[in-house]
C-alpha cells in the first residue's frame, strides 16, 4: 500500500509542475473551492514566474502519458475545471515520441510467446502513431492481410497504477473538504478514469468494444469499423484491419479528395447518433485523428479505448428533455429533471423550469440550421450548480462527444446543423420510444418480468412457514380452523389471482 508521504511528493511535484503553467490560477481565484485548496494552489505557483495565461494542456503534458488522460478527461469537466480550463484541455495532443523499435519487438515476442514473424509477413518499424498508452505500426499476416498492430508502450501499466492510486488518494480527501467540492464529486471523476484507463490498458477490452460497435452499427453502411483479427490479439496486442483512407486531420489531403463533403457530414452525424440514442453504446473519441475519409465516400473510425454507453431510460429521459426545451414545455423538462433524480427533491420545481427557460427561450422560433445542440447542452448543463445537480457523467461523455462531432462535422461543411440533419431520426426514435405503442410495450414487459418472479415469492413464502416435524392432526368439526396471518390472507390470493393471469397470457400468447 503507498504510504501518505509517497503520495505527497508526487502530488507536490505534479501541483509544481501545473503552477509553473499557470494551470491553478483557476482555483485561487475560485470563492466555490475550499480554502485549503486554493492556499495549495497559490503556494504551488510561488515564485515560478507562471504565465498569466495558463497553459493547462502543455502543463498535462509535461506531467506524462497518465497526466495526458487524465487531462482528456477534465476537458468533459468544464463544470468542474471552467469553460477556459475545458477549452484549452481538448486541444490535449495524446501523442509522445514513439518508442524504439526493439522495445516493441520484445513486447510482440512476450505476447505472443515466440517471434511474432510466425503470424506477420512484416512489420514496419516505423509507427504511424505513437499515443501516450500505445503506439501502432502498420503490418502484415501470413495470409497476406494489411493490418494495424497496437502494442502498448512497455511500463504503461505500472506508470498508469501509481498515478491512479494518487488521484484516488487526493480526490478522497478533496471530497471531504466538504461544499462545492463534495457536489462536484472528484472521487466519481477518477472512477470514470480509472475505468477508461483499465479499459485502454487491456487491449481486448478494446478489441471487443470495437465488435460491439459493428455490430451496432451495421444499419449505416456508410460508417465502416475495422474487423478485428482475434488470433492476433492480446491483452497487449490489438490487431485490427488496415483503414486505407486518409485521416480527416490532414486538411490539404480531404480537400483533394472528390467527395460529397455535405454527405459525408451528414454520415457523421446520422452515424453518431444511431450510436448515442438508437444503440445507447458510442465512440466517445471522434475527433479528426481517428476519423478517415475512405476512396468510396465512407466514413471509418479507430481507436475504442473510450466508449460511452446509456441505459434505454437515460436515453429516454434525453429525449424528453431535448424535445421539451425545443418546444417550450419547460414545465415538464423541469419534472423529468426531478424523477430522474438529477435535482434533489427539496428544490421547487417551478424555480428549476424557470431556469430552464432562460436555456431553451433563445433558441425558440430559430430555424433548425441555427440551434446548436451543443451550444444547447452546454447551456442546460450550465445551471447545475444552482440546483445542487449531482454530476452525471455518462451524460457528460455524451456532451463532450456531441461537441466533438458537431465541430467535425462543421470542418466538413460549414453549412451543416445536427439537428436539421438529424431531426427525422430523433423524431421517428421518440415517436418509437415515447408513443403509447411504446408505452403499452414497456408495461407488458414490466408485467411478464412480475409474473417471472411469481415461482420466487412462492418459494420464499412456503420457507417462511415453520415445519417442525409431522403434519398436525386434522381439527376437530367443532373447533376453529388456525388463524391464518392476516399477510398470508392478503399475499395468497394476489398469488392465486396473478398465476390465473399468468396462465392466460400464455394461453393467449399460444393463440
């Protein structure tokens, strides 16, 4: 276990290393952060002539590759860390120089346990990427396939545990100081980056998260993910089809390419969405150095490290929501707010739909090219605080990646909205979701799953009946039958009565 003296001395050489960028000027001058904390921050900057503008992201990366994640993921935090902090965060570069060759062979012949030429023709030695967890070479199989070959960088994992078990260390005690920083709550923020740093850590993990994505996916044949080669896959391997395309960051080479730039928005759009809302499982790294423009007009994606996923009722709830701010019913915006459980129960809902208001009025009577759904989600987001909203980070992850792609998008053409592009698809998916087909669909599957447990509660009923040896003597005509429980007078004839409807279902069901 790392001792308390352990943990001081890198958090105080880290806190050094972000003072020297300016990157803690935020919290001493935050009156929401605890006194001790911004006292730390003021004393970490002392005498380092910081920059009056921080440098959050050159700070992260100074720090190192677990910094650099870590820094990707406070830029979904702008709650947290500040809209300048956020900003400057998603501009993080999670690329190092790549590590020696003769390092990576040693990794592919560990992993495969033997020379890894028994299942690559070859292998470049020169990567096309070197990432701060990893590093991917081009290559190719025995039967002849070109394939991207991820090898993790050698000591990533112990690097990637001490830093973690630091964070987790100092969030704890964050959270105790009480206020503003226990609604915030830094110990889930690390949770949520611990789990995306284990996943990136074990390559099948991504592996099978780019599976699930295809297979999720097949509905939009423009938007193609890579085939995994599971022979060839490790926990420290990931071996996936070659992506022969040209990466939407390289501006010069899209523009020469002779594509429909307005189709292929509208695939990026229509694809995410599919993903976020239809699905409930998305890419949530889209940015334009894991994006390719393939020579057919297709979109394809790499890197599953960071996926994000939603449950039907978050995604329902969603919905309800971005309808409700589009058409003005604030009102009920504000209640689904409440029964989620996002805002707690002692604050007045009409205050919250008020404030809700002041989100949705701007946009009302715009045209559908004009709203911004992340400029939309930002503003809804923004009222948090006021209302004592305790975070929700898979809705988050969501806004961050809406952001992500709506600013792809818009690099592809200028005149593109993700609403209007996606408006048929949100609208036919809530017609789905929340119509009374819907509705009459989910109560019966509510009920069948009552009625599966009828065999339990019996069970459990019968147990609870004592038997303490041979079944008693039938009573006499004259004396009274034994006093049944009035639970038992209650429970046995809802049983009877629910195993009646239970037959008929089935019987109607069989017709």
């Amino acid at each position: 276990m790392t001792s308390a003296a352990t943990h001081l001395l890198r958090l105080a050489r880290w806190g050094r290393t972000l003072g020297g960028h300016g990157a803690l000027r935020g919290i001493e001058g935050d009156r929401n952060a605890p006194p001790m904390l911004r006292r730390l921050a003021w004393a970490a900057r002392f005498g380092s002539f910081a920059p009056k503008e921080p440098r959050y992201a050159k700070a992260f990366e100074a720090i190192g590759p677990a910094a650099i994640k870590l820094g990707q993921a406070l830029a979904t935090r702008p709650d947290l860390i500040g809209a300048a902090a956020a900003h400057d965060l998603a501009r993080l570069q999670d690329n190092l120089p790549p590590v020696p060759f003769e390092r990576i062979e040693a990794a592919l012949n560990e992993a495969f346990e033997g020379p890894w030429q028994r299942l690559f023709t070859s292998i470049d030695p020169v990567p096309v990427g070197a990432a701060s967890i990893a590093q991917v070479h081009r290559g190719v199989t025995t039967d002849g396939r070109a394939v991207a070959v991820k090898v993790l960088r050698p000591g990533i994992e112990r690097d990637f545990v001490a830093a973690i078990d630091t964070y987790e260390w100092a969030a704890a005690r964050v959270e105790k100081l009480g206020g503003e920083a226990t609604r915030l709550r830094p110990r889930a923020v690390i949770a949520s980056f611990k789990a995306w740093s284990l996943t990136e850590l074990d390559l099948r993990r991504e592996a099978a998260s780019a599976s699930e994505l295809a297979e999720a996916m097949q509905a939009e044949p423009g938007f193609v993910v890579p085939g995994i080669d599971w022979a060839r896959t490790t926990r420290k391997i990931l071996t996936i089809d070659w992506i022969d395309g040209v990466k939407l960051s390289d501006v010069a080479a899209v523009a020469a390419l002779d594509i429909d730039r307005r189709a292929l928005a509208g695939t990026l759009v229509r694809s995410f969405l599919r993903q976020a809302i239809a699905e409930g499982f998305f890419h949530a790294d889209m940015h334009q150095g894991n994006l390719f423009v393939l020579r057919d007009g297709r979109i394809g994606v790499v890197d599953f490290g960071i996926m994000g996923r939603l449950d039907r009722r978050a995604r329902v709830y969603l919905a309800e929501i971005l309808y409700g701010l589009l058409t003005g019913d604030y009102k009920r915006v504000a209640e689904i707010h409440f029964e989620a459980g996002y805002v707690p129960a002692h604050h007045d809902v009409g205050a919250f739909a008020t404030a809700l208001r002041a989100v949705g009025e701007p946009i009302r009577g715009l045209a559908a090219r004009d709203i911004s759904i992340a400029n939309l989600l930002d503003g809804l987001f923004g009222i948090t605080r006021s209302f004592d909203m305790a975070v929700q980070p898979h809705l988050l992850l969501l806004q961050k990646t809406m952001v992500m792609v709506e600013g792809v998008a818009l690099s592809l053409d200028p005149e593109v909205n993700m609403w209007e592009v996606a408006e048929p698809f949100v609208r036919d998916w809530m017609r789905d979701e929340l119509g009374p087909e819907a509705r009459l669909a989910d109560s019966l599957v509510l009920n069948l799953r009552a009625l599966s447990q009828l065999p339990r509660v019996l069970r459990q009923l019968v147990d609870r009946v004592p038997v303490t040896g041979a079944a008693p003597p039938m009573a006499p005509i004259d004396e009274p039958l034994p006093e049944v429980p009035i639970r038992a007078r209650i429970v046995i004839p809802w049983l009877a009565g629910a195993a009646v409807l239970a037959v008929g279902v089935a019987v109607g069901l069989a017709l």
